[in-house]
C-alpha cells in the first residue's frame, strides 16, 4: 500500500511540481555586471481630484476603426484573411432611428403636397358677400289697385283669394208669443243645356220642385249659354209661391213649367242650393229679437278671431299676405228663430284673405324710390305695412279693387346669383373689384377663399356662394 503521507506518484500536480524543480535548478541567472539597471524616472502621482473624468473617456471604440492585437500591435485578421473592423453595438438602433426619421419625414412632405394639392384644387372655396342696393321709406302712403287673375285692368298687382270657414251655434229660449206668415226662401242653380246661346228669363217665372211646389224668382235672370258639352248656369234666389211651412223643403231638383210642351223643357233645369227654408203660417213660440242679436255679436267676435288666427298661419311662396284687408261673410239662421221653427241659432263665417304677388307688389311700392327704372326688386319689413280696403268691397265678389296701403317698408334691388357666380367664376382675386363695380344692384362686396391662398375663383360655379349682408334699421 502507497504511504499517504508521500505525494501522489500520479497526480498531475507532482509531475508539474518536479518540472519546475528542474527548471529552477537549470536556469541561467545573469551577474552584476550583466544586469542592465533602467532609469527610475519619477512620476508625480496624480491627486484625486486630478484623476479622469469618466463622462470623458471614450467607452467604445470609434466605428469603423479596425481592431488590433493588444500585444503585438497588429492589426487582427480574421480566418479568411481580411481585416477585424470593430462595430459599436450601438449602431444597428441608431441606423435605425434615422431611416424612421427619415421615412416619417418623406410621410409628412408628402402629406403636406397632397392636402395642399387637394385644398387648392379639389376643396376649393370662394364665398361672395354683397350688400345690395336699397332704399328705406319711411312714411309710405298709396292706393295701390290689386286684381284677380283674368282681370282687363292693366297696371295693377296681382292676387289671389284664400278662403275658409268657421260655424258656431247657441241654443236660445223660445219666450216670444206670436202670429207669422212668412214664405219659404232659398237659392237654385239654373242650367242651360240647351244650346250656346244665353236665355232670359223673366221676374216670377215659376220652378216647380220633385214634389209638386211652385217657386218664383223675383227678377229677371239670363241663364248663359253651354260651352261646349257644359251647362252654362246662374244663381238665383227663390221664393215659396205661398206662405207656410210645407213649403219648406231638403235639397231638390226643379224643372220649368213655362217651356212645357217644348225641347227647352228637359234642357232648362233647376237644383236648390241648399234646403228651402222660412216657411210659416200662424201662432208660433220665437225666441226674441234682443237674444238672437246678442248671440250673434258674441259669436260673430268669436269667430272673427279664430279666422284672423288662422288666416294669420297662412303663408304663400311668392305672395304677400294682406292680413289687415280680411274679408268676413256671415251668414246665420235669423229667419227661422224668427219663425219659430228652430230654438239653435246657427251662425257661419266665411273668410277671404288676398295673397298678392311679392314682386308685383315690391315693384308698386319701389315707384316712390328716386331713380327707380322698373329693376327687379323685393320688399324687406312687409310686416309694417297695413292694408285697407273699402266695406263695399266684398272680396267674394269683385275681380279688382283699391287697397290704401301704409308702412316702413325697405325696398331691396336683387342680383341674380347665377349671374353674379359666372361673372367671377375663374376670375383673378384683383379683378373682383372692378367687377362688382359693373353691377348697379350691388353697393360693396367682400370675398373669402378657402384655403386662404387662393388667388382666384374656381372654374365650377357650384364652388361658389353668395352670401347677402344688409345692415339693421
């Protein structure tokens, strides 16, 4: 058995041990004089506060700098033989910062051309704001003729009627006591389908009704003739050929004794308009005169209000409202509270509102403006103006008629802006202004391009709007 205390014959570490034993033993150690002492030359130690700045020592190497051999201070080769260059790890990330750099650059530029190219050419804009030409009167005062459509009178401002109604009853007390002979009354339409030539008739020519009872007219009348397979027609009134209430009759057809015997008498034809009523004939409760006249004032203001409110909401494109000249029609009952064959009184109102055209109407008013030479104008604060017509002037019936009319209207000359957006459509910014010259009905005008560096109109006139600005009276 080996001695422990004796190294290891094997061990690695013994071999290695004896190796330098004899290294030791064989090397050559030179004499004295041999020994080549260097110069000490002395450094002055540098202070602590002396020492390097870290912040300034250069932590890599220079890119692109080729690697050398620490030692022998050549330069390394790789094992292809080309020179080791040494590349800082911090390239690659800032290559990279700068191609996106450069990418989000290039991405902005062409952002910038393609919205600018966009705006000025495709979302281009221009809006033209005119003060037009107008004329404030402040005291207007003028009869001014207005006329239905068909009408032969020549100068005049034409209207057209507006019509509703309104009914409202009240049941009233029949405290009245009296004897009554009264006959039946109402309107007929008489017909001529007999030939184109018109027909008299004379005052008590008799109508004979699908019952047997005989009414008069008590006028003449002339029925029209027919065009061409129309009736010509009339409305007439007429009355029960005696007093009674059997005389008052619903809605009937007549016919006309007097062309018996005659190809007139199935042409001449008559049809009530309405029931016949009013006929009475001896002792009869009524109510009184004193109660049918207060239920028709309250009713008839009742109704006159209603109608104004209503007529009030009404509105026509192109037309002027005559509010002030409204025209009521009441038509009640009276008669048959009189008779004693109702207790209800029934009152109906009937309304009639002008609507006269606004330009016809602007240009009557403008000829009270200096200089006035028959241009288009309108009228602005139309609500000031009033209206007044005569009584005897039922609007139901007349086809022309005079109207005062009063107020502190603004009278506006009009440009046409299909015109005006042609005028200037591709035109330079410097030309606006000698071209709003050339425009009579125009006073100043301004523009606005978008984008703002537009220094022309578009070509497309649908690129541009008109914008009008007046000033507050």
């Amino acid at each position: 058995m080996q001695d422990i205390r004796k190294p290891y014959s094997r061990s690695k570490s013994n071999h290695t041990l004896t190796d330098k034993v004899e290294a030791f033993e064989t090397n050559h150690y030179p004499t004295d004089e041999e020994v080549e002492i260097p110069v000490q030359i002395p450094v002055r130690q540098r202070s602590f506060k002396e020492r390097r700045n870290v912040d300034s020592m250069e932590m890599f190497p220079v890119r692109g700098r080729r690697s050398y051999d620490q030692v022998n201070d050549e330069p390394l080769v790789d094992r292809r033989g080309g020179d080791i260059v040494y590349r800082d790890p911090r390239t690659r990330y800032e290559n990279k910062r700068q191609s996106i750099g450069t990418l989000a650059f290039i991405g902005v530029m062409l952002f910038v051309l393609v919205g600018g190219s966009l705006l000025t050419f495709v979302f281009n804009r221009a809006t033209v704001t005119i003060t037009p030409k107008y004329e404030d009167i402040s005291d207007f005062r003028k009869p001014i003729t207005f006329a239905q459509a068909g009408s032969d009178n020549e100068n005049t401002v034409l209207y057209t009627l507006a019509t509703t109604s309104l009914s409202k009853s009240k049941t009233l007390t029949l405290s009245e006591a009296k004897k009554v002979e009264a006959k039946a009354t109402g309107k007929i339409i008489i017909y001529n389908n007999y030939s184109a030539e018109s027909q008299r008739l004379i005052k008590n020519t008799r109508f004979e009704s699908s019952t047997g009872k005989i009414y008069r007219i008590n006028q003449s009348v002339t029925v029209p003739g027919k065009k061409g397979q129309t009736p010509g027609s009339v409305e007439v009134v007429v009355y029960a050929d005696s007093v009674g209430a059997e005389y008052n009759t619903a809605p009937s057809d007549f016919t006309i004794p007097g062309f018996k015997g005659s190809a007139q008498f199935d042409a001449f034809y008559a049809r009530s308009n309405g029931p016949i009523t009013g006929g009475a004939s001896g002792n009869v409760s009524s109510a009184s005169l004193s109660d049918i006249n207060a239920a028709k004032d309250a009713l008839a203001i009742e109704l006159k209000q209603e109608l104004t409110q209503k007529f009030l909401k009404e509105k026509m494109d192109g037309y002027i409202g005559l509010y002030n000249a409204i025209d009521i029609v009441y038509v009640d009952n009276e008669q048959e509270l009189l008779l004693g064959t109702t207790a209800t009184y029934q009152i109906t109102a009937t309304g009639y509102l002008m609507f006269a055209k606004d330009n016809e109407l602007a240009q009557s008013v403008a000829l009270s403006v200096r200089d006035y030479k028959g241009e288009s104008v309108r009228l602005d604060d139309t609500d000031t103006l009033t209206y007044t017509r005569k009584d005897t002037d039922r609007l139901a019936v007349v086809q022309s008629l005079e109207v005062l009319t009063e107020g502190s209207p603004r009278v506006v000359f009009l440009t046409n802006d299909t015109t005006l957006k042609e005028l200037v459509a591709g035109k330079k910014r410097s030309e606006f202004t000698s071209l709003m010259k050339s425009i009579d009905s125009i006073e100043g005008a301004e523009i606005s391009f978008s984008p703002l560096w537009l220094s022309a109109f578009p070509d497309e006139v649908s690129k541009i709007s008109i914008v009008e600005s007046l000033p507050k009276r």
